[in-house]
C-alpha cells in the first residue's frame, strides 16, 4: 500500500502504536498539515490509557486511575488542541488530604501565594508532622532551588531513599509526605527508584508557577478525555488510523526504512516514528538493538516493568465524602470518589440487581483504589486483593462496615510502567536512531521524566518536530 497524502507536499509518515506518544505524534503532524497514517495492533487506541463500559454497572471505568498535574505543560496543551481541555478539572491550589487508621486525617494545602512561597505554607501547615519534621522538610524545598547543572550529577547515582536521608529527612517525613509523592510519581519503592528524577519531577512541581503543583483531575473516562477527541482531529485532518494492524517488521536500505510491514500489507514510507514500548520494539526493528525488557534478576541491561492494580468497588451506599485521598501505612495508596468526581459530567445514580445487571437508582457509590509498585500484589487472586483493599478502606471509612459491596472489578496493568532506578536512564534512547528517517517516541525514551502522560505526550511532539 502506498500512504500517499493527495498533495505529495508532505513526506509519508507512518507512526506505529496508538497511546498517548504515538496520538501526540500524529496530533502535532496533522495540525501542521502533515496527513499521517497511525497503525494500531489492538482494537483500540490509548495504549496504557484507557476507558470502557463496565458490563455490570454500565459506568466507565479507566484501565486504571490516572491523575495529571499542572506541570504537564505538553499534556495541557495536546488537551487544548484536541478540544477537550475542560474535561478535567485543574485545583486552584494543591490540596491532598491523607488518611491513616490510627493517627487521623493531615492535609497538605498550599496557600494562595507565589510560588515557591506557597510551598512553604504548604509544608509547614502538615499536621501529620511533629514541627521539627516540617523544618526539615524545607531541606528539601532549599534542595530544590539550586542550579541543577550542580546537583543533578550528585543525584545520578542515588535512590530517593538515599537522597532524602542526606537531605536529614526522618523516617516520619519519608513515609508520611516524600514517599507517597514518589510511589505515586515513580511507581516504585523508593529505595530502589532514581532521586535524579525524583528531583526534577518536584522541581517541575514546586518551581515556576503555583499552578503547576496542582492536581489536574480527568472529570470523564480517560478514552473521553484523551483519545476520542484525538481521533475525531485526526480524521478531520485527512490521517488514516488504523486499528487491529500490528506491525511485524521494516524493510531498511541504505541506512532508510523503506517500507514497514503488517502481514501481507506492505506500506511504503518516507518516515516513521515507533511509538511502541520497549518490550515491542524489537518484533518492528530487530537490528536496532535498544534495551529491552529484564529476563533475569540483577540484570541491568534491560528495563523492568513495574505494576499497578486499581481494585473498582460499588457500594449501595455512600462510604466517603472527600474526591479523593491518600492513605498512610495502608497497602492502598489512594482512594477515588468516582461517583463524585463523574458527578459533574453524568447524572448519578443508585445501584439495584436486576436479571443480573445493575440499575442505576439514588445512592449508590463507586469508588476506585489505587496500589502502586504493585508487584508483591499482582500475582494474588482479584479476590484477594478486593479482600485487602476493603479491610484497608474500613480502618479509614467504618461506613464501609455498613454497606454492602454490590460489584467489583480489579484491573491489574502488569507492565503499567518501567521501574526508574538510577541505572535505568543510561538505557534510555533518544528520539533519534542509527536509521536516518526512523524516530523512538514513549513514555520510556530519554524525556528525562519518570514514565508518565506528560512524558509520553513529550517524546511524541519530540519525535514529530525531528520529521518536521
Ligand atoms: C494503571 C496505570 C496508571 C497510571 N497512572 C498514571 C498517572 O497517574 N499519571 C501519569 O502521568 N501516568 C500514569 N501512567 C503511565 C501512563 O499511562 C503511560 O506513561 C503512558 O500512557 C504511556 O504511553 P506510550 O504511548 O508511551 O505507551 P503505550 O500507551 O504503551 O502505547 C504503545 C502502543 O503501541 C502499540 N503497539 C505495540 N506494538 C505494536 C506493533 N507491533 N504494531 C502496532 N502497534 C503496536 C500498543 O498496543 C500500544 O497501544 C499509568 C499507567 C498505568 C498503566
């Protein structure tokens, strides 16, 4: 097949794999007038971002609970020009509030000063912590502030859990504010995972505007907000997206790929950008020789994948009031009020059986918890992980005692992202490969982030500017 663009004024590019590099890629291309053609293997597009009708329930369910920040300036701006910008909702200041079973609730609640002033408001009203805690969080903030062509090198070396100890931090600070930030930002332990990109991923928080530490919060199913209104641009701009293709290798001639391949289907290209995770490149481009997945422990040649299970419960009634909240010495890390937070776009409802579907009725609530670095949980029984996230829900919601679970449904991402330990990022490739016209984008090149929306949605832009 030849993917010709009707004007021949743009090359023929060919972008493999359809999550959020691989749109933002085709998304940048087409709103510069480049057509593209997007081959996806699965039947749908999002990759590791997800949505889909709970066949019980009838409500959306993502493949597993995403939260964004302010700071995803690329995200923020692939939101706008696809139009759906206003499906999430974006806090005016940062505001979490943790929950632990023993010693109560503490909130984080950045004031509304400038930053890095509204930081240190922030920091300094944690009543979780004893107040010579909180002093020494501001270690950490005054950490921040410096040239990072300093520290940077320093960090290269370290765990999270190394760096934070330098800084003095107590076992206090790390586990009741600096580890839940890592967990949920690195997805992994924290002494196993990279303080270089920890660092930068408080600095892209904490630094620059105030808003860029906010929570942005998807207020619609993650396919409504980030994959739906991207292909509706797409076709309106004359790209060709294809579902249910999956690429199975390239032709390369003197140093070009020529044509890529998907079965008998043979397309002829000018560029190409593989947008495909580290363990799928090699079936596309063998010769390539880009790290890939770990095959054996202490390997350190190869990435490895790192879990997240999010456990989805219904309940005939209502167990929580808050949007959302961390938990503190809880196996669950977060808790999502979905009923709340869809409210606004959805009508609520109530849940009753009937010929074995639910029907929407007043009162019910569904809500969605989050294990993150899941892989001492990945392997159990989904049974066994509903009975973990209920018992660690009670000790912070004793409502839960008195309802009753009416639906359940554990999506475990097995490969959710690739574990950043400090050896991890001299792996990572650049956009740019030995093949002149052939480009690397995901969440797992060198974006010089841990593997999030925005890093995906960076090497995606990245690698459609080199064609460009
Ligand atoms: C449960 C979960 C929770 C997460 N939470 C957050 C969060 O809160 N915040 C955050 O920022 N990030 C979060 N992430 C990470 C984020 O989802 C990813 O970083 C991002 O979606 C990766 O996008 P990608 O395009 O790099 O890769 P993918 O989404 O993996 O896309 C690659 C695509 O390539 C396709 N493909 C592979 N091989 C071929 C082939 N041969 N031919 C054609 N197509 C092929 C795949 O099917 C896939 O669709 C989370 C991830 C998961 C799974």
């Amino acid at each position: 097949m030849n993917i010709t663009p009707s004007d021949r004024v743009h090359p023929r590019v060919l972008i493999i794999g359809g999550g959020l590099s691989g749109l933002s890629a085709a998304v940048e291309l087409a709103g510069r007038g480049y057509p593209v053609t997007l081959l996806e293997q699965r039947q749908h597009l999002g990759g590791r971002t997800y949505s889909f009708v709970d066949e019980v329930t009838g409500d959306v369910v993502d493949n597993g609970q995403h939260l964004l920040m302010g700071c995803y300036h690329q995200t923020r701006r692939y939101l706008k020009t696809i139009g759906s910008e206003s499906r999430a909702f974006l806090q005016p200041n940062l505001r979490i509030e943790f929950l632990h079973p023993r010693r109560g609730p503490a909130t984080l609640s950045c004031p509304a000063s400038p930053a890095p002033l509204h930081l240190l408001g922030g920091l300094l009203g944690l009543n979780s912590l004893s107040w010579n805690d909180r002093l020494r969080l501001l270690r950490v903030g005054l950490e921040l502030q410096k040239d990072p062509m300093r520290v940077e090198p320093q960090l290269s070396p370290l765990t999270v859990d190394e760096w934070l100890t330098s800084l003095g931090q107590s076992p206090d600070n790390k586990k009741y504010l600096w580890d839940v930030i890592a967990i949920g930002s690195l997805n992994d332990d924290p002494r196993t995972v990279s303080a270089l990109l920890f660092y930068r991923v408080l600095r892209s928080a904490f630094l620059g505007a105030r808003e860029n530490s906010s929570l942005l919060i998807p207020r619609v199913g993650l396919s409504e907000l980030l994959v739906d209104p991207a292909l509706k641009f797409l076709e309106s701009r004359g790209s060709s997206i294809r579902m249910g293709v999956g690429v199975d290798g390239m032709e390369v001639r003197e140093g070009r790929v020529r044509s890529v391949r998907s079965g008998s289907e043979t397309f002829e290209v000018d560029a190409v950008i593989a947008a495909v995770p580290y363990y799928a490149l090699d079936v596309i481009a063998p010769g390539l020789s880009t790290p890939g997945e770990k095959q054996s422990p202490g390997e350190e040649t190869a990435f490895e994948s790192s879990p997240i299970i999010t456990i989805n419960l219904w309940f005939d009634k209502p167990v929580m009031e808050q949007e959302f909240v961390a938990l503190l010495d809880s196996r669950v890390h977060w808790v999502f009020n979905k009923s709340r937070i869809l409210a606004s776009r959805k009508e609520e409802g109530r849940l009753q059986m009937a010929e074995g579907r639910l029907q929407k009725t007043d009162g019910r609530q569904y809500v969605s918890l989050v294990i993150s670095g899941a892989s001492g949980y990945v392997e159990m029984e989904k049974e066994e992980i509903v009975r973990i996230a209920l018992e660690d829900l009670r000790y912070v919601f004793p409502e839960v005692g008195h309802a009753k679970l009416v639906h359940s449904l554990v999506v475990k991402e097995k490969r959710a992202t690739f574990s950043p330990t400090p050896w991890v990022e001299s792996l990572r490739p650049s956009s740019q490969t030995r093949l002149q016209n052939l480009f690397l984008a995901g969440d797992w090149t060198n974006t010089g982030y841990p593997a999030t929306i925005e890093g995906a949605v960076m090497s995606g832009r990245k690698a459609a500017e080199l064609i460009v």
